[in-house]
C-alpha cells in the first residue's frame, strides 16, 4: 500500500521557501556553511521520522534558527 503524503501544498510552498532562505543567507555570508548544511540536515531528519510538526516549524521561522546556531 502507498503511503499517503503528509505534506500539503502549503507545506511544500513553506519546505522551498526555507530553502531558499538557506541558500541566499549563505550566498550572502549571512551564515556559515555548516549552518546551511545543519539547518537543512535537521529538516531532513524529521521528515525522516514522520516528525512533520517539528519540520513544519522549522519551515516557518528556520531561517532564524539557523542565523542563531554555529
């Protein structure tokens, strides 16, 4: 049996938002590297273990969270 999607479309708008935001603070020396690639990393994480409150409120605010971590 196929597994129904856990995303909605407004979840996917909010998933490719984030990365963006990832990828223009590092473009922009806002972050670091390896806060890009651990922002990115703990997303994947979660959608790894059906954890999808915890991705969708990285979706939201992510951006903040990773300008906070080194």
């Amino acid at each position: 049996m196929k597994k129904k999607p856990e995303l909605t479309d407004k979840d996917d708008a909010n998933m490719k938002s984030f990365i963006g935001c990832v990828l223009e603070d590092y473009k922009g020396g806002v972050i670091i590297k390896e806060q890009a690639v651990g922002g990115v990393t703990h997303v994947m994480a979660a959608l790894d273990l059906d954890n999808y409150v915890e991705a969708r409120e990285w979706f939201k605010p992510g951006r903040k969270f990773i300008r906070e971590t080194v």
